[in-house]
C-alpha cells in the first residue's frame, strides 16, 4: 500500500505569510493532480504553541532544547490554530484524508513529521510501504521527514516538482535532494506518478 504525504503546506510557509518559502503556493498544482491517485492522502501542519523555542525571542532552556537546530532562529510561524497554520487554500482539503500535527513539543524544531506525531504507527496500522512526499520546505521540513521515513523502513518516492526550499544558504535545497537520494529516496515529477497511478492506468 502507498501513501501520499503532504508536509506543511499551510499558509505561513507560502509567499505572504510568516516564514515564505520562493514559490511554495506552486506546489498545489502538482499535488492536487495526484490527490485522485491515492487510498491514503496525509498532510501534515507545523503546529507550534505560541511560546515554541525555535521562535525569535522566545526564552529558551538551553539545557531542555534538544533540536536539531540552534533554539530560536525563525521567525514566529504557525501558531496553533492561527490563519497562518490552516492549510494552503489551494490545497483540496476534501481529499485529506487524515491531518498530522507535528512540532508541538516546545523544545526541538519538530521539523520530521514522524518526531512525536504518531504517524508513523498510522501508516503502519494502515498498512502503508511506500509514501510519496511533496511540500514544504525541502531542506527543512520534507528533507527530514524523508530521511526519517527511510529510516524507518519505508519505500520513498519525492515529488521533484512538489516541493520547494527555504535557501537560508544558496544550494541548500540541493544539498538536501543529495542528502535525500543518498538516504534512498527515488525521484520523480507528479506527471510521472500520475501516469502510473491514475485510475484507469494500466499499471
Ligand atoms: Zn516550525
């Protein structure tokens, strides 16, 4: 069984909110193409509490913090149950069949969809071996959950065209797509998966 794993596409990681991502809102196209395709469709939310150690000026423990990044290096950004965490508009919410919110402890980034989700135990309940991951940010949040999926055991294919980066540094997003197919992650672009997984397919 395959599942479809949308990370993060929410409002404040697209251009006009919080923490924008070049071009995130473009990644709408490509995943709602291949909605259709798929038994099982998970997007995840970056769903911190207001006062989340990875914000800018929020006092920090340096002693609890145990991210994989410095403590308070972003901006503040999706905040629970705030405009700016709701998922992307152009996304079809009606085919989400399940919402994972990660990034909830308030001492590491969260950036893994799998760290303190539970999604992993739902995609094994469900039965799923391979997921296909597009969204936000691809050297952040998707390069993470990428290589913990792999770790985890699971068969990835990342949607090229489905995800864009950050680039706190040029050639960050570059860097994580070697990192990601170095883990064993397979690439292919959402025209490719949906020839092979439309309905109706031959496949
Ligand atoms: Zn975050």
């Amino acid at each position: 069984m395959d599942a479809l794993l949308i990370v993060d596409f929410q409002n404040d990681f697209t251009p006009g909110g919080a923490l924008p991502v070049p071009e995130g809102d473009k990644i709408a196209e490509p995943l709602n193409r291949l909605l259709d395709d798929f038994d099982l469709v998970v997007a995840t939310r970056d769903w911190h509490p207001p006062d989340h150690g990875s914000f800018q000026g929020v006092d920090v423990d340096e002693n609890a913090w145990r991210g994989t990044d410095p403590p308070s290096i972003w901006p503040v950004h999706c905040v629970q149950g705030t405009p700016g965490a709701q998922l992307h508009p152009k996304l079809d919410r009606a085919k989400i069949d399940v919402v994972v919110d990660k990034g909830q402890d308030p001492n590491t980034q969260g950036y893994s969809a799998f760290q303190d989700s539970g999604l992993g135990d739902l995609l094994r309940e469900r039965g799923i071996e391979r997921l296909y991951v597009g969204g936000l940010a691809t050297d952040y949040c998707v390069k993470n959950s990428v290589l913990d999926a792999r770790s985890r055991g699971f068969d990835v294919t990342v949607i090229a065209d489905a995800i864009r980066g950050v680039e706190v540094e040029p050639g960050d997003s570059d860097r994580a797509i070697e990192d990601m197919k170095d883990a064993g992650a397979v690439f292919a672009t959402a025209a490719q998966v949906d020839q092979l997984r439309a309905p109706g397919s031959a496949l």
